[in-house]
C-alpha cells in the first residue's frame, strides 16, 4: 500500500508542457497538475479505482494497493479498518499478504483454528463463528464457508 499525500504542482510553461498524465496519457498543458505516487496526473484524471471519485482535490490522500487507486473509504472496506491482525492485535504492514473472514483481516500465521490451532491456508474449509475461527473437524455447528484463493471472500464484492 502507499499511503500518498496528492501535491498541486504549478505548471506554468515548459515543465507542465513535458508531462504526460499517468491516468490518460495526455499531456498535461493545465495550470496545476498533480504529483501523486511518484507520477503527474491532470486533476480530474486522478480517480478511485472503486468509486471513481476524484481525488485530486489540494491535500487529498490516497492509497494504492493491488494495482488500485483508492480513496480512503474504499481502501477501508476493501482491506481492514485498523491494519491490526484480528487475532494477534499486531500491526500487519501494507505490503504482506492477509486472510479474511467478514470484516477481520489476520495475517497469514494467525489464521488459524481456535480449538486445535491448525492454520488454515486458501482453499480450506472453515466456520466463523462470533469472530472466532474453527476448522470443518472442530466446527461448532454454523455456516460453512469456504475460504477463496486470495484474500476475498466469495461473497464480498470487490469493486
């Protein structure tokens, strides 16, 4: 993730002439243009990959991760509110890999069964029950869920 502060540039004359904008390609000819994770963007280019919402507004802050652009709020519900380990507490840093299941986000070694500590791994099978994790041998009785490769769920959308 990158957490990048969006700076108005003044243009004026021959350095904005030069740049070409990362969103549409074109050249960047306006009177500000903007400087957002290492690259110029035209203010009305520089976009949620989500919600399409421009971001280009003076002293903004976006997020970029998998591939995305993302304003704050999409950044949020896409990959955990805290960036804490839902098990652990500890922080998980933006660019390791996670599990999800609903709203909490672990990191990899922490997702694991509650009764026999078995850590699960993409494609197993698991129960969530009140926050809590089980294994199908430990299951307590809830709805099954299936864990998806990566770190969405099935039944979450991503944009």
């Amino acid at each position: 993730m990158v957490n990048s502060r969006v700076e108005a540039v003044l243009g004026g004359g021959g350095a904005a002439a030069a740049r070409a904008c990362a969103g549409c390609g074109g050249r960047i000819a306006d009177r500000f243009l903007l400087f957002s994770m290492e690259r110029y963007w035209h203010t009305r280019c520089l976009k949620c990959s989500c919600c399409h919402a421009q971001l280009g507004e003076f002293s903004s802050i976006c997020y970029s991760k998998g591939g995305m652009i993302l304003c704050k709020n999409d950044y949020i519900r896409l990959f955990g509110h805290s960036g804490a380990c839902s098990a652990c507490g500890q922080s998980i840093p933006a660019s390791e890999l996670v599990m999800r299941a609903q709203s909490s986000v672990y990191h990899l070694k922490c997702f694991s069964c509650a009764t026999c500590r078995n850590r699960l791994v993409p494609g197993d099978r698991f129960h969530y029950v009140n926050g809590t994790i089980f294994c199908e041998q430990d299951r307590p009785g809830a709805a099954l869920v299936a864990l998806q490769g990566g770190s969405i769920m099935a039944d979450q959308k991503v944009c």
